[in-house]
C-alpha cells in the first residue's frame, strides 16, 4: 500500500476539483435546449439575456448545485460508516 504523501494528497485533490468543474460545466451546457459556452457564461457572468440565461440560471444551475450537494452528502454518509 502506497503511503499518501503531502504532495501526492495536493495533487488528487487538484485533480479531483478539475473533475468537479469539468462536471459542473458540462452539466451547465449539456442540456435538450443547445447552448454554447459563451452563451451559458455570458448567463452567469449577467450579461446573457433571454431564453439562454432563463435556462441556465433557473433550470441547470440549480439542478447542477444539488446534484454537488447530494453527492458530497452521500460521500461524507460512506466515509462514516467506514469509520
């Protein structure tokens, strides 16, 4: 077993926070109603105007937080019961 050292501990978390973001992106811009990056940033930046920004600030974003929400939960539910 591989001892987890402080460097190797900084660099899973890095990772991990890139594959957080990366998920929380594609979860702001994959969707039925085809967005492009721009218009989903120009949504959360205020600028977007319209349907883009309706759908992204009142559909994706919350449906994407929760879903963050929900899996840091059930993370933190599993690391209990191993302990």
């Amino acid at each position: 077993m591989k001892v987890l050292t402080r460097r190797r501990m900084a660099a899973v978390l890095a990772g991990l926070g890139v594959l957080l973001a990366l998920a929380v992106a594609l979860g702001l811009i994959v969707g039925p109603s085809a967005l492009s990056p721009a218009a989903v940033w120009n949504a959360l930046t205020g600028e977007g105007e319209g349907a883009a920004a309706d759908i992204v600030l009142r559909v994706r974003l919350p449906r994407v937080v929760l879903a963050a929400l929900v899996g840091a939960s059930l993370a933190v539910a599993g690391a209990l019961f191993q302990a």
